[in-house]
C-alpha cells in the first residue's frame, strides 16, 4: 500500500476531531500497526503513535539545529514550526523546545556542541503526548528543565544543577500554567523558551534574555479549534501593541 501522507492539524490521518478520554483503550496505530494502550483518538477512530506522529518533524528539528547560527531560541522555534512537517500540537515539540534553546544558547556563548543538542532532542521524545493533561506537567516545560539539565550536566546525584533543572522546569510550568486555555502546543513552546531564557540568563549572569525580541505574532489561530480567544500571542486589536512580527533572518 502506497504511504498516505500525515496531516498537520487534528487528526493525521483523517483531520477529524481527536477524542481525549478519562479512560484509556487499546488501539493500534494507522502508519506502523502498533498496538498498545491510549487516551485520545479520532472521531473516526484511527490513532497514531508518539513515534509516528513524531518522525519527520524530528528530522526537522534537528536538520534546523544542527545548521543555524541564529542566538535566539525563538526564532529557531519560528522557524520549525512554520515547517509542513511540523504539526499543529503534538509530542514533536516536547523535544523542539530543549533542542531550540540549547542550540540558541550555545550559538549566544560561540560555542557548538552537536552531542548536547541530540541529546536534548532524545529526552524530549520520551515525554508522550497529552502530559500536559494526563500527568499534570506540559511537556514544552519539561522541555526547559531538559535543556537546563543538559547543559548543566545534570544527574540525579548533582545537587545544585538538578535543583536548577527542577526550579527552571517549575517556572516554566507556572507560567504555562497561568496563561490558561486548552492546550495549545505552539503558545507553550513560546512561553517555554522565554522562560528557559530568562533562567538560563539569571544562573549565568548573562544578558541573553534583554538582548533579543521574544513578542510574536501567532499565525496558527485558524488550525486551533480551541484557541485562547485572550492568548497574549493572538492576533487581534486587544494585543496588536503588545506584539512584534519577526524578522526570521535575524
């Protein structure tokens, strides 16, 4: 059978609604066969994987990474995501959100370390899709706390950078947090990088935060049938002001 093409919003398959229950049930996933237990599927019944509905989008997030000079995670995150391969919401950015800001980092203090930004992108994979729901921690503030982790070296064992990759994953989990709204994958990995930004500046004793525009402009509203109607990144009269459309060459 001739591969069918992943869609970007709602379901990959189909692009009907996805379902997410209180309950989980076995379903096997459309691309690969896969069979194991889930909370959500669509209206029609088809369920894809975390791997599956991760796979090219990865190899995005780390062609992007490993090729781009730019100091600014934002920007980086802006970049992937207005990718085709990048979906609207999905596990992909539990792993977009540590590889933009270790890869942002490292190109701010001239340095390039290709291993730190692999492994970013491997400990996102293994947050699955819907822990911002079913487990109570976003998986774009987790992704902060890995990059944290990353660069700091952190293990279990190391006091001092383990309580930072904790502390810079909670800040970034209260803000999520305090935006409100349903999920929203795209306004998580924003708030994320802002403020893996702002920890990352205060534990170094940088500028990093202060030097670059980190106020967008969404352009995903139309694919998010759940939009924050008050989403400080929304387009509308209420914030026009308050944010900035980015130039992505810089």
């Amino acid at each position: 059978m001739d591969a069918i093409p992943k869609g970007t919003t709602n379901c990959m398959v189909c692009g009907n609604d996805i379902s997410y229950h209180d309950h989980t049930c076995k379903a096997k996933c459309y691309y690969c066969g896969s069979e194991e237990d889930t909370y959500m599927c669509c209206e029609s019944a088809h369920y894809v994987c975390d791997k599956c509905h991760s796979s090219n989008a990865l190899e995005i997030i780390e062609s992007v990474c490993m090729n781009t000079d730019l100091k600014n995670p934002i920007l980086i995150a802006e970049k992937i995501m207005a990718h085709p391969k990048m979906p609207m919401h999905g596990p992909e950015h539990h792993s977009l959100v540590p590889a933009a800001l270790i890869t942002a980092y490292l190109n701010y203090i001239g340095q390039k370390d290709y291993a730190k930004i692999i492994k970013g992108i491997r400990r996102g994979e293994k947050v699955a899709g819907g822990f911002c729901g079913y487990q109570g921690a976003c998986g774009g503030g987790i992704g902060a706390g890995i990059a944290i982790s990353v660069l700091l070296g952190a293990t279990p064992l190391t006091p001092e950078e383990r309580s930072h990759a904790n502390m810079g994953t909670s800040r970034t989990l209260k803000a999520i947090a305090e935006a409100g709204g349903a999920r929203c994958c795209k306004k998580a990995t924003r708030l994320s990088l802002k403020e893996g930004m702002k920890y990352l500046s205060e534990i170094f004793g940088i500028n990093w935060i202060n030097e670059f525009n980190i106020n967008v402009q969404c352009h995903y509203t139309q694919y998010n049938e759940q939009c924050d109607k008050d989403c400080i990144y929304r387009i509308s009269e209420q914030n026009s002001s308050f944010v900035i459309p980015i130039d992505m060459n810089n």
